[in-house]
C-alpha cells in the first residue's frame, strides 16, 4: 500500500479524498517547514507539499519516492533537477485559485489607497482628527500595471476596471494583441510601464534575481504603491524598504516574503505604509477547498494510472510519466 506524507495541514477536503480512495496509508504533519516533514520522507511513495522547500538533499534520501505534488501552481522551492534525474513527476494543480488571489490583490490595493490600517488604528485611539490628513485616494482614472498577464493578472484587471481603472500589462510571454483584447493596454517593457503606474501588482513566476529591484522602484512615482501576491523575492525586499522608509514610495503589500515566515528583525515588518500577510492569498474556505482536493487528486491519480500530464510540471524531461496503477 502506498504511503502518501502530507507535508503541512490541508483542507479536510483532500485528506478525506486520500482517505476515500482506499488504497493508500496517510501520515500527516501538521508544520510547514522542510525539519518538519524531512524524517519521515525516508518511507514515503508519495509526498503532497505546501510552500516550503524541497531540496535535493531531501529527495536523495526518498528512496521510495515516486511522485511530488504541490499544493499550488509555484515549485521554484522544488528542486526539479533532483526529480528529474529519478524520473519523479511534480504535480501541481490547475485554475483553482485564481478568484482567490485576485480578490485578495484587491483587498490590499483598496486597504492601502483608502488608509484603513491607519484610519483603523487612529479610530481606536481616539484620534478623530487624523481624517483631517485626507490620506485615502481613489483607484478610478488611475493606472494599474500588471506585471505578468496569466489568469491571475487578468483577472485582478477585471475587477480593477470595476473600480474606474485602467489597466496597463507587461508580460513578456503574452502578445500584444493578446493582452488588448483582454481589456488592457500592453507595455512594450517594464522600464517604460513603470513610470506610469499609480499601481503595480506583481503576478509572475519567481526564481532568479528579483524583476524589482531599486532601480526598477526609482522608477515609479513617490505615491505609486507595490503589490506582491506572486512569489517571495520577485520584489526585492530591502530595496522596498528603503524606498518607503525614505518616502520614495506610497506604499505596498505583500503576501509573500523570500523567507517565510519572516524574520522578526525584517525590515518591512515596521515599516509603515505597508499591508502584509502570511501567504494566505489562496486560502480563503472555498480556494483552500479546492487546492487540497486538487492536490490530493493528483497522488489518487497517478496510483490510478490516470493522472493528467498537462499538470506534470517536468513531464518532458521525465517522459513517459510514471502514471502506475496499484494492483
């Protein structure tokens, strides 16, 4: 019977599915680091995986290891390589979080141009007169850049245009024709969008050196703020720090940090100006639902013999997929 190793709490929704299948042992581990899961990997056939890495190191000692899959769309935490070279696909799951994401992108660019932490904040201590600052501004007639125009993009476009916006989209990957006739007006390149912006929401893939740096954030205007739903690193954090501590900047939130959590000495944790939280974009009820269903479907599928290639990430290089049914 195959041993399937749950690294990080899922929805019960997908635990319940391993469990319906019939043919399979579930352990569970409730943290989500890589110590965490690391010693029980040894007796793993199947590991479901949260947003923690993966290294090589790790699946070296997997022996029995036949199939990863993410409980997301991102795997730059997956050392890909190392399950290349043992022909291990990684699964990952398909549209399910978009809605999530993008209604969270939104959230934030609302909470920052409306001031609510501070309104908040100020309402609590008494100070009446803060609203005197008149600090909020409106998100019609401004301009959002988009930086990467998958579904998440687009959709945090749709719903921005609702709000009177206008939408600007930089994605290398996507053709002009593509992008306008979803709505937005397409960047030849970022240096020219960015100028632009009253708004920048990042939703592309990570890994590499971060596409914001300083001199991409010199760029933008002292009121523009930054949104990162994406991945950690895409921005980078110590150059956004400094840009807000030094008023360069109006301000910006993030979901996700290049280290997770952060450290408490993390510069962006005091700076003001500033909207986080703990990578939780995609985990609302029903986007968390959804993620662990998907997640665990894909392990039920590959001990079926039926599991998707279209969602096997290194499909190419590990060709055929060990797609194997259990007897």
């Amino acid at each position: 019977m195959p041993h399937v190793l749950v690294a990080g709490r899922i929805h019960e929704a997908g635990l319940e599915l391993l469990r319906s299948a019939g043919n399979l042992s579930i352990e569970m581990i409730d943290e989500v680091s890589t110590d965490s899961y690391a010693p029980r990997i040894a007796e793993a056939d199947a590991v479901l995986i949260r947003t923690q890495p993966m290294p090589a190191d790790v699946i070296d000692r997997a022996a029995r290891l036949r199939i990863v899959s993410r409980h997301g769309v991102g795997y730059d935490a997956v050392d890909v390589a190392a399950l290349n070279r043992r022909g291990i696909p990684l699964a990952v799951v398909g549209d399910v979080n978009t809605r999530s994401v993008a209604e969270h992108t939104m959230m934030m660019m609302l909470a920052l141009a409306k001031r609510t932490l501070a309104y908040d904040d100020a309402s609590r201590r008494g100070d009446w007169a803060y609203r005197n600052r008149q600090e909020a501004f409106e998100l019609a007639d401004r301009t959002l850049l988009v930086v990467g125009f998958g579904r998440i993009g687009r959709a945090v476009a749709g719903l921005a245009s609702a709000f009177g916006m206008q939408a600007l989209a930089y994605d290398p990957f996507v053709g002009a024709a593509a992008i306008e006739a979803a709505g937005a007006r397409a960047a030849p390149d970022l240096d020219t969008a960015l100028p632009e912006a009253d708004v920048v929401t990042i939703h592309m893939p990570g890994g590499g050196e971060a596409l914001i740096g300083a001199a991409e954030l010199a760029l933008l205007k002292p009121t523009a703020i930054v949104i990162n739903t994406a991945r950690g690193g895409i921005v980078d954090e110590a150059a956004l720090a400094d840009a807000l501590a030094s008023g360069r900047l109006g301000g910006a939130a993030l979901d996700v940090f290049a280290e997770e959590p952060p450290p408490p000495d993390h510069p962006l944790l005091a700076c003001p100006g500033t909207v986080l939280s703990p990578h939780s974009a995609s985990l609302t009820q029903e986007g968390a639902a959804r993620l662990s269903l998907h997640a665990a479907r894909n392990i039920v599928d590959f001990f079926a013999g039926r599991l998707d290639p279209r969602l096997v990430v290194n499909a190419k290089a590990i060709a055929p997929t060990k797609s194997q049914p259990v007897a």
